[in-house]
C-alpha cells in the first residue's frame, strides 16, 4: 500500500507538472480505484495532497518568472470563496453520482482545449485585433507584449471563473487546475506555459481554503496516505516540469486534452456499468 500511494502521489505530481492540472482529476480515481479509498475521504485527500505538491513546484516557477501574479491571485481568491460551497454541495450528492458527473465535466473540458489547438494564434496571448477594439469582442484582451489588460469586464470574468473553479474543487475534491489552465488560455489569452506556472499558484491557493472547508465539516483526513501522495508529488512534479518544457504548446494542450479524456472515460464506465 505504501509503494502504491507513493507511486499514484508520483503519477498526480507528473500531470501537474507537465499541464499545470490534472492533479485532482488522476488522484480521486487512484485513490478511489486504486487504494480502495472511500469517494468522499478521496475528496480531502486529494485536496491536501494536490495543494502540497502544487506549493512545490510553483515556488521555483516564481523564482524564473513564470508565473502571472495578478491574473493568479485574482482566481485563487475567488476560488477560495467558492470552495466551501462546493464542499457543502458534495454532501447533497450521491457518490456515483458526484463520479459520473465529475467525468463528464473532465470531457467538456478536454473538448475545449483540443478545439482550441486547431487555431494556435488564439493561444499566443496576444489580442489579434488590438487596435480595433470595436472588432474584438473578447473580454480580456492583451497588449502586444503579452500584458493582459484588466479591465473592469476582464476582471468580472476572471471572478467568475475563479469561483467556478472553486466550487469545483471543493465539491469533486480537484485542485482545480484542469479547469484553471483551459480558463486562462481560452478567456485571459494566456500562453500555456505560463498558464500552467500561473495554474499552481492558484491550485495551492484554492486547496487550502477547501481543505480548510473539509476539515471544519468534521470529517477527517487520513494523514498517511497524504504524506505519502504527497510525497511521490514532489519527486512526480520536477520530472513533469523538466518534460514541458520540451514540449510546444499546442502539444502540451493535446497531451494535457488526452489524459483528462482517458481518465474520464474510465470514472463513467467504472461508476456506472461496474
């Protein structure tokens, strides 16, 4: 059992640092399918866990300037307040209930970002049509440097999906980030890359206030298995950083689009025909 959550905490600490999330969406079915924990103990498990492992690999990204500050911290603290709704609405839910829809959810969002690899110059993170702001009608634009613009209506946006996002995580126990990182590079324009470093932050950010949530609930959190995923994170997450950057970003989205489609295809089959 030790060997495994190790080797399950290395495989959640990999996504997350190739695609900057994934996290949550690999650790609830591994500990679930494959540590025979119970869906709802998963839930904070993989909130501690994820959150830990994120806070290790933002920390040098922040060093190399890889992270957007603002944009991150503007999600994370949206995500913070939607946390403990989310968390409250997971006990209003059967489980094999919250793991078919946590599946369809994943395969929503991995459509989203393949779809959005067939149209590179959207995801430069540059607005295409910056000097004709009556011919662009997306919310967040950026100048020709890559800055994003935020303006009142990119900020609402931002908001938005950031408490999205935490209700989310705190409802299906994911960090968030394979929601985050879709969110900035389809609605901010930001470059993949980026967004994954930018993604971390907001994931570490956003688990503290669920996993605060999930412990005031009274329920408890078996500390063991944590450590032990968490560990494995760390080692998962520097080998996932050191294979993104080899990776183009219209790449790293496929490869990011593919995993979640697998793995959500593997929840839905196993909740409801097994």
């Amino acid at each position: 059992m030790f060997g495994l959550a190790l080797l399950f905490g290395c495989c959640v600490g990999f996504a997350l640092g190739l695609t900057g999330g994934g996290g949550g969406v690999f650790a609830v079915p591994l500990l679930v399918y494959g540590l025979a924990v119970a869906p709802r103990e998963a839930v904070g498990i993989s909130l501690a866990s994820v959150g830990g492992t994120a806070l290790s690999g933002v920390v040098p990204r922040l060093i190399r300037g890889e992270v957007e500050l603002r944009t991150g911290l503007l999600f994370a603290v949206a995500g913070m307040i939607g946390a403990p709704f989310g968390s409250y609405l997971s006990t209003l839910v059967p489980e094999t209930v919250l793991l078919v829809l946590f599946g369809f959810l994943m395969l929503v969002v991995a459509w989203r970002m393949w779809a959005k690899t067939r149209n590179p110059n959207l995801a430069t993170g540059v607005c295409a049509t910056e000097s004709q702001e009556k011919a662009d009608r997306s919310a967040c634009q950026r100048d020709k440097d890559g800055t994003l613009r935020l303006t009142s209506k990119c900020a609402r946006l931002l908001v938005l999906i950031g408490l999205l996002t935490g209700v989310l995580s705190g409802m299906f126990g994911v960090g968030g980030g394979f929601v985050i990182v879709p969110a900035l590079v389809l609605f901010s324009g930001m470059e993949i890359h980026r967004a994954v470093g930018t993604s971390l932050l907001v994931i570490f950010l956003i688990s503290i206030s669920g996993v605060t949530s999930y412990l005031v609930a009274g329920r408890e959190l078996a500390w063991d298995t944590t450590l032990q995923f968490l560990m494995g994170g760390m080692v998962g997450i520097f080998l996932g950083g050191i294979f993104a950057k080899r990776l183009k970003g219209p790449s790293l989205q496929k490869v990011f689009a593919t995993a979640v489609v697998l793995v959500a295809v593997f929840v839905i089959v196993k909740s409801v025909v097994l």
